[in-house]
C-alpha cells in the first residue's frame, strides 16, 4: 500500500480528497493535515510516500513546505493540488519536483488517472537494478520523445475511447500517405467498422487525421482518413 498525507487547509475539500482517494485501490490515507505545521509532523512521524499538498495555507504557502521536505532530504513525493492558475506557480512547483498538478475543482477521474500513474511510476523503478537510457524513458514518460500523439495525452479521453485501441489505430497511419475506410482501418485493427470510425472521428476532432469524402465503385459515399502533416 502507498501511504498518503493530505495537507489542505479546507476541511471540506479535504474530506473530498479523502473520499475520492479511498476509491482508488492501493492507497492508504495515514493522516490529513490543516495547517503547515501539521503536515510537517504527519510527514516526520508517518512517513508517507506520497503528499497531496495544496499552495494556500493561513500562515504560508504549501511551497515553504515543499522547500523543507527538499531540504531534510525526505523522500516523500508530492502532488499539488490547487486552483492557483498562474504560470510562475506551475514553474516552482516543477522546480520543487512534484509528480504531477492538479487544478481545482478537483474531479475524481483525473486524480484517479494521477494516483494510477503514480502507482505504475513505482513499479517500474522497482524493477529496475541499473538504468540504460530506454529505462530512463520508460520511467520519465513526460520526457521521452516517443509520444507523436501529445496532444492527445495531456487530455483526459473521452467516455467510449480507449487509449489502447486508440495507439493501435494511430500505428495504423503511422509512415503511411495513403487514405483508410473504417472498413479497412478495422479490418487492420480486428474491430468492427462501426469502433473504428468513432475512434478515428475522435482523432478527427483532435486534428490529428482529416477526412473527406470519396465515391466508391457503386457511387456510394465513404468518408477517408489520411494523417495530418
């Protein structure tokens, strides 16, 4: 089980948290903190792996934390949980070292998504005994040049889009110019016209296919894919 703390000064949003986090299996909540100096002895006493730490505090930010935890060299990971929207927020709190961060009002799927992402971070540093730089890669994912469909990743998918089969139909167009059907694209794929077309009607809607319609050999009219750029 991955310990958390939670520090947010909201009891309220709080309780949320709490909530949202007691639905995502493989995590234990061990303490939740109001106040900075409270988080400061959860985190001493418990010692959790994880944080859920929010920016605005009564008597400092979650950034004075932040900075003690880096300094005492605790090996606590940290996600921001907050609805400070500026940009020079989200460039301190990346040189701080959070994991991720989250702008409320948090919804329970993208923490979710977070908590999930985390948990397979671990994982896989755990198999790993010496790093060659494809294990760097597959560690840090958010640094590895191999994501073409970035654009893609940073939002949350749509219900009735799943991220496999969505790769799959992407490699489909990967290196070739010639247009697909969705008859085609899921003959390729082994799923039915009807998937194939509502996933890459998605990746229409992303611009990262386009479309136009042809005239087959009957005259009847069928929509074409092609990748962008």
């Amino acid at each position: 089980m991955i310990k958390v703390v939670i520090a947010e000064d909201d009891p309220q949003i709080a309780e949320i948290q709490r909530r949202f986090l007691e639905r995502v299996e493989g995590f234990e909540l061990v303490g939740i903190a109001h106040r900075l100096s409270e988080a400061e002895d959860l985190i001493e006493i418990m010692q959790p792996d994880l944080l859920l730490l929010d920016i605005q505090f009564p008597s400092g930010t979650g950034f004075d934390l932040l900075r003690k935890i880096r300094a005492g060299n605790n090996a606590v990971d940290v996600i921001m949980i907050t609805a400070a929207k500026e940009v020079d927020t989200l460039r301190e709190a990346l040189r701080g070292g959070v994991f991720d961060y989250i702008l409320k009002p948090l919804v329970f799927e993208r923490l979710q998504e977070t908590l999930n992402n985390y948990h397979q971070h671990l994982q896989k540093l755990h198999t790993l005994e010496t790093l060659a730089q494809s294990d760097v890669d597959r560690v840090l994912p958010r640094n590895s040049s191999s994501h073409e469909n970035s654009a893609i990743e940073v939002a949350r998918l749509p219900k009735g889009i799943d991220a496999i089969t969505l790769e799959n139909i992407n490699k489909v167009f990967t290196g070739r110019n010639d247009a697909l059907n969705a008859e085609e694209v899921g003959e390729i794929i082994g799923a039915s016209r009807t998937t194939a077309r509502r996933y890459l009607e998605y990746l229409v809607s992303c611009s990262e296919l386009s479309a136009e319609v042809s005239y087959g050999s009957v005259g009847r009219p069928e929509r074409r894919y092609q990748k962008n750029g």
